[in-house]
C-alpha cells in the first residue's frame, strides 16, 4: 500500500535542550494532520547533552517521517535550518524552536492558509504558563511582564503580522526558500536570520499572510541577569539587518538606536565628556538614569529598587558596548 505524500516538512533546530525538544517532538506527535501526511526534521547544532540518543528512541517510535541530522561543530541556527529544509520532501515547510510546543490543529491550519502568490505564512505565538516571579508577559515580540525583573526573562508573542517573522512559528514554500537560498549563514546566532529571510522572499515577489489558526506556545524563561548580559552579543546581528534592509530603520527607536534606553546611554556618555571641563554638567546624570528608570517597576522595597535600578544600567551598558563593536564589524551604524 502506497503512503499519502507529504504535504509539508516541519524544520527544528535544537543544541542542549533535550527536554524541551522532547515536549515540542510529543506536540508534533498530537497533530490533527494525519502524521504521515508530514515530515519532521531536527537539526542538531553539535550538541553536548544526550539530545543524539533521545532523538535516536524517538526515531524508533516515529509514527511518521523523520530524519535526524547532527551537524559536526556548532554552526549556528541559520545553517541548521538550511541543513534541515535542503533535506526536506514537503513542498511547504514550516519552522519552530525547540523552546515551544505546537497546538494540535497548527499544522493543518498553516498549509491551509497558503494561497496563490503566498510564499510565506506567519502563525500566532502565545507565552505560555509566566513564571510566578514575573505574572504574565507583555505584548511585544521579547516580552516580560512589567518588573524590572522581567526585563531580565525572555518569551515571544506574535497576534498579527509584525516586521519580525520569527522563526519560532513561519511557513514557507519551498520554492521561495530556494528562490534566495535559504537563510543567510553569517548570522551566527539566533536573532535577525529569520527577518532577513523573509524580507528577501518578499523582495522576490513571495506575498506574505497571517494565520491566527496556527498556533505556536513559547516557553516564558524566568529572570537570569547574567545569562541575559551574555545573550546580548547575538543581538548586534540587528546592525547587519538594517545594513542589509536599510528601510527596516523605521522600525527602530528614532532610525538608528536599537531601543530607546541607548539614547539615555549616549547622552550620559555626552554628559561625562563635558564634565571634563565642567563639573556641573555631572549633575544632568541623575535626571538622565531618572528617565531611564520612570517606566520600570523596580520593585516595593529600597533594596529590590536599587538592585534593579543597577541591573537595568548595567545591561543598557554592556547591551550599548556590544552594539558599537557590531557598528565596527557591521560597518554600518545601529545604537
């Protein structure tokens, strides 16, 4: 007896997170569409947890498609997609991150969006269960809840159609991935290939479509002051983004800051260069944190505000540092 064709292939890149790729695979499991009728690739990045072995159990109790490709050094989520959807017998592909888990009618309701002259479908993404340290997110595509804490965690929503098209929830036909040639390997890490990506099948004529229908949970992770001050460096791809899409500026906080706390950066950066000659420009500095801070919980009690307070400076800092150096490699100018 013949199979029924794939009608479309579902691409995860994963590295060290064997848990949470095994609640996304059980996801994939619960679909409406039949399992046959879809394929599953997981791109492993080199990881150096036990996530070959459990893909290796999962291969053997696979209900349908599956190919599990281990990439030999970490290469990156970009060259890990494009490993996966050059693999792939769909001729729609849809991508999600091993940090979620799909409802079981996003599948069906992804492909049943496309349309003719449709070459890329963006779904919804929710949070899921906050954290009870931060109680629920805020709207917006990196969002926390309105602590200061919170600042410090990291989840995704997505209702409509933004600018974005994360690749935590997007199809894409097959031939217009071809049409640009995949994702663009040199950004190395997981923020800005997936708006580059679309932006370029869109340049070739592909129209794009918002399905509410397919619905994507992102895990909310809870508040990690230094894990967030390490992620940063992965952000600073955003300079190459606009260097490459220059009409994407608009999008960004007065064109050429990233967000608009690194404009309190350069005018205290401004303000300490004048007190070299005087020293009453220093006392601009604390109305320049204060409106910095005014929009931030910063929590009940003294202690709680003056950690947060610090935390926030610290990151805008080290966040602003990582942005110049890109500006330097990027050749090109994003705050």
């Amino acid at each position: 007896m013949s199979l029924p064709p794939v009608r479309g292939t579902v691409v995860v890149p994963t590295r060290n997170r064997r848990a949470a790729l095994d609640r996304l695979l059980e996801s994939l499991d619960a679909q409406t569409l039949p399992r046959a009728e879809f394929e599953v690739i997981v791109v492993d990045d080199a990881s150096e947890d036990d996530t070959p072995s459990m893909l290796e159990r999962y291969r053997a109790r696979a209900q349908g498609p599956f190919v599990g490709i281990r990439l030999p050094g970490r290469s990156g989520p970009a060259a890990a997609r494009n490993a996966g959807w050059r693999r792939a017998l769909g001729p729609v592909i849809a991508f999600t991150d091993d940090d979620c888990a799909a409802d079981a009618g996003w599948l069906e309701a992804g492909l049943a969006c496309f349309a003719a002259g449709v070459g890329l479908v963006l779904g919804a993404t929710r949070a899921g269960d906050p954290h009870p340290a931060f109680g629920h997110p805020l709207p917006g595509r990196e969002r926390g809840s309105h602590t200061a804490a919170a600042h410090f965690s990291r989840t995704m929503e997505v209702s409509d159609e933004d600018w974005h098209y994360p690749t935590c929830n997007v199809f894409y036909l097959r031939a217009a991935l071809e049409s640009v040639g995949g994702f663009d390997e040199r950004f190395r890490y997981a923020c800005g290939e997936d708006t580059d990506l679309a932006w370029r099948v869109k340049k070739r004529g592909h129209a794009s479509r918002f399905c509410a229908g397919a619905v994507i949970v992102h895990e909310v992770r809870p508040p990690d002051f230094v894990l967030f001050l390490k992620e940063r460096r992965r952000f600073a791809d955003q300079v190459l983004l606009v260097k490459r899409h220059p009409a994407l500026r608009r999008f960004y906080y007065r064109r050429y800051f990233y967000r608009r706390s690194h404009l309190h950066v350069v005018a205290a950066i401004v303000v300490a260069g004048l007190a070299l000659h005087s020293t009453a420009a220093m006392l601009l500095l604390p109305a320049i944190w204060v409106d910095r801070l005014r929009r931030s919980n910063l929590g009940r009690d003294w202690r709680s505000r003056a950690r947060s307070a610090v935390q926030l400076l610290v990151a805008d800092y080290w966040e602003f540092s990582v942005f110049c150096y890109a500006n330097l490699r990027y050749r090109s100018i994003l705050l």
